[in-house]
C-alpha cells in the first residue's frame, strides 16, 4: 500500500447511531469487521467502548475513526455530533493517550469517500471522488489528488445540505433547523424516501425498495422522485468539481439502479455543456466495510505524512 507509505497494520473505526464496526487492515487483507450496538448513554462509556473495541486489535502502526460528525481534524474533536454523545470531546486527543497509539477522527463520509477512491490491489485508482451517503440523511466527502479535502476549518464536505429547492422569487426564505427544508437531505435521504413511501401506502422507504424490485408501479415512482432530486444535487457537484467518480453508497444505495439511474439521467441533463464529460456515477463498490476500510486508509495516509514532515 504505498500511498500510505511503510504502514502495515491498522485499525479502521466506523462509529454509527446504532453500531460500532472496527476492523483490522493489514497491507490489502482488511479482517471481518467485529460489529457491537452503539453506547449511547454517555460520552464517558461510549469512549470506554472504543477504547475496549480497538485495544483487541493492537498492536497497531495507527488507528483511525469515522464519525457522524462535524469534525475538527487538526484536534479530533467533534464540533457537532448527530445521534452520538461526541460533541465536544477531544476524541483522538483522549484515545491516544489512553491506546498509546497515533489515532486519527474524520467524518464517517469522508472516510468512506477515501476507501471508496482505493483499488483492491490497495493503490488509489480514482484520483478525484465525490462520495454520497444515502442513509437516514446524507453525507459527503470529497477526494481531490488522492487526498481528503477538508475545507479550511476541517468541516467540509456537508453535501447533504446543499440547497436544491429553494423559492426564491421573493428573495431568501427563512433559514430553519437543519436540514433545512430545500436541502438535498430533507429532499433525498432515506427520511425522504419513508415520507415518499407514506403517501403512497407503503410502511417505510425499506418497503418501497422490496415493492420497487418486485416492479410495483407506484414504488418505482417514489425512488424516480429521489433519484431525480439526488441527480440534482450530484449536478450541482460536478459543475463545481469535474470529478473522476460520484460514488453513492450508504442504506437507500440498496436500490441499486432504481435509484442510480433516474440519479445519473437529471444529473447529466444539468452539467454545463463541457463539464463532466469524463465523469462516472456509480454505486459504492465496498459497501457496509467502507467505513472501517477508509477509516484505517486514512490513518494510514495521515501517519505517513506525518513522518514525511518530520523526516524534511
């Protein structure tokens, strides 16, 4: 794995609401990810259960950690945290002390965008990639010349809210509690698609896709709706980026081109005549392993550049 230089054993971490998923990487060879319920109750225990979770897998060359957060990558602290009790916590500060072990924490997107730009030989193959997440909201991360972009405080790339819908006929509506109601969250996530499934009669947006697979009319209607919202939103991303790759991943992916390709046909029909011409829209090929996967990838591309500046 040469991108992440002489490293050769790490630990991936993908921090969810509901699970915990942590696996070993040893140069290609990624281990079955070991998956435990999420502690929730308090900061204090959820960080006992990481802390427990990784030391099974040391010794280890670097740890990194994929949260459902707004991130502060130069300290590892949550600035804001969605469903788990991280807000505020120096997560790698208090980690790495604890493991006595180089620990990195990044957005649990980002991360998954960083596997999602590796080949299996363990090379990155895509040098720019925008990765979707499509679950109960949505996330992103961006890749550009093979490494995460962040932005300039660590927060970037909150994709999921992007304004795709706004009324602006009279000027800016009135901002509310994210995600706002335009964003491409409130109109293309799996929240969406249970309020799509809804009106139609259906439980929720997981019946929609069995009903849709099953060729239900009124099913395959619900995900053509998202799915053009989402191209929407991935338009918007290829105009400003040109990247390689958009890769959707994440729980409502499970539709496969249901999704993707009402996704992919608005997409193309709003790129700038010129732009995109090169770019791919595809499904995540790693699926549920792509958190942990990019999560120790990162650990190791951020160990490595460490070395490098220390070694200059």
């Amino acid at each position: 794995m040469r991108d992440c230089g002489a490293v050769a054993r790490l630990i991936g971490v993908d921090v969810g609401g509901t699970k915990v998923s942590v696996a070993l990487l040893e140069d290609t060879e990624l281990s079955a990810p070991d998956l435990r319920p999420t502690v929730t109750s308090s900061s204090e225990e959820l960080l006992d259960q990481l802390a427990a979770a990784i030391e099974t897998y040391l010794p280890a060359d670097a740890v990194g950690i994929g949260i459902p957060s707004v991130v502060d990558f130069a300290s590892g602290a949550a600035r804001s945290s969605v469903n788990i009790p991280l807000e505020n916590v120096p997560l790698r500060h208090v980690l790495r002390e604890r493991l006595g072990v180089p620990v990195y924490v990044d957005n649990d997107a980002t991360v998954a965008a960083v596997a999602e730009a590796y080949g299996s030989d363990g090379e990155i193959d895509v040098r720019h990639l925008v990765m979707f997440t499509v679950g109960t909201g949505i996330g992103g991360g961006i890749v550009i010349d093979g490494r995460v972009y962040r932005g300039a405080t660590g927060a970037a790339a909150e994709l999921g809210h992007m304004i795709i819908g706004a009324q602006l006929e009279h000027g800016a509506p009135q901002p509310q509690r994210p995600p706002q109601p335009a964003s491409l969250e409130h109109l293309a996530s799996g929240r969406a698609l249970d309020a799509l499934a809804t009106t139609r009669g259906f439980a929720d947006g997981h019946a929609v896709v069995v009903a849709a697979q099953g060729g239900d009319t009124a099913a395959l209607d619900a995900l053509r709706i998202l799915g053009e919202r989402l191209g929407i939103g991935i338009a918007n991303v290829v105009n400003a980026l040109d990247p390689d790759v958009i890769a959707i991943g994440g729980g409502v992916s499970s539709a496969g081109a249901l999704l993707l390709d009402p996704a992919r046909e608005t997409a193309e029909k709003f790129y700038l005549p010129g732009v995109g011409t090169t770019t791919e829209i595809r499904l995540a090929r790693y699926g549920p392993r792509a958190g942990v996967l990019g999560a120790a990838l990162m650990a190791g591309q951020e160990l490595a550049r460490e070395q490098e500046q220390a070694a200059a």
